[in-house]
C-alpha cells in the first residue's frame, strides 16, 4: 500500500493553525513519515517561471532508507495565497521498494496518480494507493526512439552517462548533472540510464529533472539549465539542443572515450537494438548471490552489475591505451579491473550451488573469443552448455604452454618449488574433472613442460613430487606421471639431473609396474611400458630391500620386448648380485633360459 501527501503554501487550515508550506492532505500511509518527507519537497523556481505552465513538472525519485521509495512531482505555481511569489505544489508518493515490482521510479512520471491541484485542507484524508500505476510516456520505446535520433554521436554520451552514474550509485564519486534548456531532454537520459540498468538497481537510482542548485544535490542524476550548471560539484554532461547529441553539446574529448566494460556493453545494447543483451545481463544480475548489508547493496549492485557485463562482452582484449578513461581522461582503474572481479564474482554462484541463467549460457555459447582461463574453468560447473568450449579453451592453453609458462619453480634450482611441483600447482586451479579435460591433453603437457629449457640453462629440480601428485585426482595423477616418464626418456640430462634416490623409490613403486601379474587391464596404458629406459635406471636404483623383485621386473621388461639383451643382462646382473653374489654367473636370464621360472 502506497501513501501519498499533499504540500505547497496554504492559508491556515483544518490541518495546521498556520499558513505557509504545510502538507495540507495527507493518506493514513504517508502519515507516520511526513518528517522524513518534507525535506524532499524542497525546491526552487527556475528563473522566468511565473506562473503555471511557465516550467515543467520536475520529477524528483529518493531512497531516504532502505524500506522507503519516495516520488515527488513539483509544480511551480506563481504566487501563493497572500500573493507571495514562488509558490509551489508538490505532491508525494511514498512506497514500500517491493511496491516496484515491474517498474523503474521514472515510469511514474506521468502517472494518473499525480494531482493537478492540491486537494482542500478540509479534514478529510487523501486514499491510500493500492498499487503504483505507471505513466504512457515513459519506457523502452522512449530510449530506442532517443538513440535512433542522436545516432552514434548519443551512444557515446550513453556510456559516459552510464559510466558516471554507476561510479556515483557505487559511492565511488559525486552524481552527474545533466545541463539542458529543456528539462524534458534531462527526462529522456534519466530514462535511458533506468532501462539500461536491472530493474533492482534502477530501484536505487536516485534523480531529479530539475535542481536550481547543483551545487547542493545528492542525487545521484540532476537536471539543471546551463546558467547554474557551473556550480554543479561532480560530471557535467551537456545534452545539447532537443536532438540531445554529445557531438551537438560539444562534449570534450575525454568526455567522449571509451566507457567503462558495463557502460560500453549496455549502451551498445540499446544503440544496436540488442534487447537481448539487456535481458540477459539483467538475469544474471538477479541471480547472482548477494551478502552486502543494506548500507553496501547498491555498491554490491554495481559491482555485479560490472562482472556480469564483462563475463557477456564478447569483444576482444583492449590495450592499455584503449581502457575506459575516468572524469580526468585517464584510464578509469576501478571499472577496469571489473574483468578481474569475474572470476571471484563466478565462484560466488558456485558457492551458493547455483548455475548461470539458460539466458545468459545461450549467450555464451555464441562468444566467439575465448572466455581466459580464469573464468573458463569457473564456467564449466555453472554453465553445462559452454563445457565443450571450456575444454577446448583449457586443452589449447595446456597444449601451447600457457598454462605453465609461468608456473612457480622454473626460476632458480633453489627455488622453494620444483619444476613438476610448479606444473602441477598450476594445473589444480583448471578444475581438471570439472573441465573434463583429456588425461591425454594434461600427460602431453607435462612432458612439453619438463623437458622446456629452465632460465638458467641447466634442468631444474622436479621438487617433491610424491607431494605435489597427491593433489591431484585420477586419471591426472597418472596422465602426469605418465607426462614425467615420456620427458624422461626423451632426454638423459633430465634423467641424470631429476632422478633421485627419493624419486626413484616413488616411481619404482608396484601400483606404476606395467607388466605386473595381477592381470589388470589398465597396466597396457602405465608410463613404464613407454619409457623402459628410464623404467630401467627407477629399478636398479630403487631396489631397496628386495632387489629380486626389482629384477623380475626387469625380466618382465624385457620379455615385453621392452629392452635388449645387453641391457636386461646388466640389470639383473647387477640387482642379483646385490642379493646372492655368489649365484650371479649362473643366473638364467635369457628367454629362452628363463621362461617359466625367472
């Protein structure tokens, strides 16, 4: 239920002993705030405003607290009852913000609800409204008719507009005030930034069409005319002549660079027609989680406003020199790193165990640039129709070394992280079954990664990688080991250089023997059948307390066809002397000798 006050100069009446600016009808609704309310009819005349009709209605929208909406529509009056100049009336409508659903505060500029006169101070209360009724004039088909007519030169002015107002909703700076003759040029831009915003949002846009003083505003939009726009505190935008063009206003140049990612993203939307585009930025606003407290909601707003435009802006990485610039023409750090929040932005729907609206992955799905590895991964839970995308995008960075050129370990060999421990640190942030990445993509791009030179010329250190292994699920966990064996047996300085006792002992392991009797079928595919020479060194440094089950192992290599005679006769040389010397020149290690018995 909205309520609904009456106030302008009145004689002494029923309501009040005396005469003056007093609410003279007021709604049972509007009763308990009027304190609150009357600091928002303030307002002067502009000069030359005489009488009725000498000055539009000005629309004024607040938020004085969290539960409280409040619209006042202004018309200056001429002279009050005992002839006093600069009369006005003001009629105010107070609602609950939940009453908005549907609507943005600017659909209610001409309302049915709004009063021509102020009703009679006769003792008898306004009605209660039983729902907030919008206007005829305002809308979307305002704002398309509005860029169509100042064409591209208004797109621009659109995203500096946006990206203003959006600094100011996010307590970042002061609002923006709107410099035109005509005050209903003021209301076509305040109705171009509410619809280019989610509706939730444009509930805590607070504007007017008119201030005579600038300098005093909070709002966060302002209209005022060009003889007081010199005192307005905050972003000065002309909107020029009724064509409302920024080329016609004579915007400066840096009033007319690049936007922000979100302004330049929704005021292409409108300019282009792409309808769509706002929907879905607009349902992925509402479905983003949200935990701010009621002081924090519109920055938290704008923030998620900023992210979900950069996840959907499918255009290509700007340069440096190219980023949005700020009120002073430089580049506008905080909506910039907008592209950065994505990523925690995303994870924050993961947290709450949501996915990303059909809207906005049918979207997605069309991108034709990749999304950057930091939101890829994110996507492939929350959006299942981009997962094949995802893959690709993740699988091709893995292939051409993204993924690990910079992984921690590859500087210094005492560096505090080895070269795999880097390499597999760097491939838990991919979410590897959330992705579905292949274990063939990941065994591939180890081998690629350890066997690329190290900056210091000499084969760096693998670390731990017991460890470092452990963070892994399967298959990973062997595709890396797997990755391991093949740089292994393609280079023997690696060899020479990684493979310690304790690394050894790691991979001598039973669970990596490819030939072992237990006849699982999995054994074809371990990384010891591919890289029998290095299988070879593991075993014959890893014997440990056992050397004959090294050996028999060894045999099995060679049976396999894995090794040559000369080799498997060393070996096992070597491991049975280590156990029975004595019985080493009558050991039966050829095939033929040793079938059946080993």
């Amino acid at each position: 239920m909205a309520g609904q006050a009456h106030y302008t100069s009145a004689p002494p009446g029923v309501s009040g002993r005396y005469g003056g600016f007093r609410f003279t009808a007021v709604s049972p609704a509007a009763r308990p705030a009027l304190e609150m309310l009357r600091p928002l009819t303030a307002g002067t005349a502009p000069p030359g405003a005489e009488g009725p009709g000498d000055f539009p209605a000005v629309l004024a929208y607040d938020r004085p607290t969290e539960d409280r909406a409040v619209w006042t529509l202004t018309r200056f009056t001429g002279r009050d009852y005992s002839g006093r100049s600069g009369n006005r009336f003001c009629h105010v409508l107070v609602a609950a913000p939940a009453e908005l659903t549907g609507l943005r505060p600017v659909d209610l500029w001409d309302s049915p609800h709004w009063a021509a006169v102020p009703a009679a101070d006769d003792g008898h209360d306004l009605p209660d409204l039983a729902r907030l009724e919008p206007g005829r004039t305002v809308g979307p088909d305002r704002v398309s008719r509005l860029l169509q007519v100042s064409g591209e030169p208004g797109a621009r002015l659109l995203e500096r507009l946006l990206a203003e107002t959006l600094r100011a909703l996010a307590g970042e700076g002061p609002g923006v005030t709107l410099v035109s003759e005509d005050p209903s040029r003021v209301l076509d831009w305040i109705t171009a930034v509410c619809y280019a915003l989610p509706a939730g949002l444009a509930a805590r846009l607070t504007f007017t069409t008119y201030t005579a003083r600038p300098q005093d505003e909070r709002r966060h939009l302002a209209g005022t005319l060009p003889q007081t726009a010199g005192r307005a505190r905050g972003p000065v935008l002309p909107l020029g002549p009724a064509c409302g063009t920024a080329r016609a206003g004579g915007l400066p140049p840096a009033a007319v660079a690049p936007a922000c990612p979100a302004a330049r993203f929704l005021a292409r939307a409108w300019a282009d027609g792409d309808l769509d585009a706002l929907d879905t930025a607009a349902d992925l606003w509402e479905a983003a989680p949200r935990d701010g407290t009621s002081a924090e909601a519109a920055a938290e707003g704008v923030r998620g406003l900023r992210a979900a435009c950069a996840l959907l802006d499918a255009g290509p990485a700007r340069e440096p020199e190219d980023r949005p610039a700020g009120p002073d023409g430089t580049a506008d750090d905080a909506d910039c790193r907008a592209g950065g929040e994505v990523p925690s932005w995303l994870d924050r729907f993961a947290a709450a165990g949501r996915t990303l609206p059909e809207s906005a992955q049918r979207r997605l799905a069309g991108r034709a640039v990749p999304f950057g590895l930091p939101v890829a991964v994110r996507l492939a839970s929350l959006a299942p129709a981009v997962r094949e995308q995802v893959r690709q995008e993740v699988e091709a960075a893995l292939a051409d070394g993204a993924v690990t050129s910079a992984a921690p370990g590859d500087g210094e060999p005492g560096g505090k992280d080895g070269r795999l421990t880097g390499f597999v640190r760097a491939l838990t942030g991919l979410r590897l079954p959330d992705v579905r990445v292949r274990p063939e993509a990941v065994r591939d791009a180890a081998a690629r990664h350890l066997l690329r030179p190290a900056g210091h010329g000499a084969p760096a250190p693998l670390g731990d990688v017991r460890a470092a292994l452990d963070a892994l699920p399967e298959p990973y966990r062997g595709a890396v080991v797997a990755g391991l064996f093949a740089a292994l047996e393609d280079s023997p300085d690696l060899r020479a250089a990684a493979l310690d006792a304790q690394l050894c002992a790691f991979l001598a392991d039973e669970e990596l023997d490819p030939l072992r009797e237990d006849g699982d079928p999995r054994r074809e595919a371990d990384p010891l059948a591919a890289a029998p020479r290095t299988a070879l060194h593991v075993l014959r440094r890893a014997a440990g307390p056992d050397p004959a089950r090294a050996a028999r192992r060894v045999l099995r290599l060679y049976r396999a066809g894995l090794l040559t005679e000369t080799e498997t006769y060393d070996a096992v040389r070597e491991l049975a002397c280590a156990d029975v010397p004595q019985r080493a020149s009558r050991l039966p290690w050829r095939r033929g000798g040793a079938r059946g018995k080993e």
